[in-house]
C-alpha cells in the first residue's frame, strides 16, 4: 500500500509540472502527445490505433488507472506491437480543446478513455483495467 501511493504520488508530481505542450513520456518509457482537434483528424484519416486519456492531474481514479493499465508490461508491449499512439487530452487546467471533445464524447468528467481501432473511436469504461485494454488491442 505504501508504495502504491508513493508511487502515484510520483505520478502525480509528474503530471502537476509537465508541459502539455510538447510530448510527455511516462515513468514506463510510454511516449504521450498532447491532444489536438489535427491530431484526432490525422489519426481517423490515416486509420491508426490510438487511446485518447482524458486525465487529470488531481483525479486519483485516473492515476489508478495509469498503474494499473499503463504499468502492464503487457498492456506496454500490445501497444508497441500494434504502433498505438497515446495521445494526453490533460484536463488538470481548463483546455477549451480538451472540455469541447469531452462534451462530444457526453461527458465532462474525467477519467475518459477513447480508444481508436484503426481509426474507429469507441468509448471505453470508467473504470479501465488492463484486461479491457488488451482485450480492444487483440481483437
């Protein structure tokens, strides 16, 4: 228990003093864009995998579902394989972006997850586990 909330205190750190601006790599070595409206348009023409985490740096749920679906070796290596882009839609400030495409979506709480199968969105859970995730990138 104590290095769980030591280690999502790490998390949150990170998350509190990262840029969103440029790309954010995670203490797992996973690669994140920021979220733009061209970046969702890119990845539906191109027809590319890619999950959309709107997150926040305050949501605990959401840095519950970093360990435990982004710290999946499996999860890690499924992405890899199938040239999954991450994409970090951060809802820690106010981003009229990022709140117009979570009003899209139906919603305006975070965690949200989308996930794109060649191209195609699908909203996924709340409560994401790894096992949902690997199930959407073995299909």
């Amino acid at each position: 228990m104590f290095l769980t909330a030591l280690g999502l205190g790490w998390v949150l750190q990170q998350q509190l003093f990262t840029s969103t601006e440029s790309v954010y790599v995670d203490q797992w070595g996973q690669s994140w864009e920021p979220y733009s409206e061209e970046v969702i348009q890119e990845i539906i023409a191109q027809k590319q995998n890619a999950s959309v985490d709107f997150t926040a740096a305050w949501c605990i749920i959401c840095q519950v579902n970093k360990l435990n679906v982004f710290g999946d070796d499996a999860v890690r290596a499924l992405i890899n394989e199938n040239k999954v882009r991450l994409i970090r839609a951060d809802c820690t400030h106010s981003d009229p972006a990022v709140n117009a495409a979570l009003l899209r979506w139906g919603t305006r709480s975070v965690p949200t997850t989308i996930f794109y199968e060649q191209g195609i969105p699908k909203k996924m859970p709340t409560g994401l586990a790894s096992s949902m995730f690997i199930e959407e990138l073995i299909k």
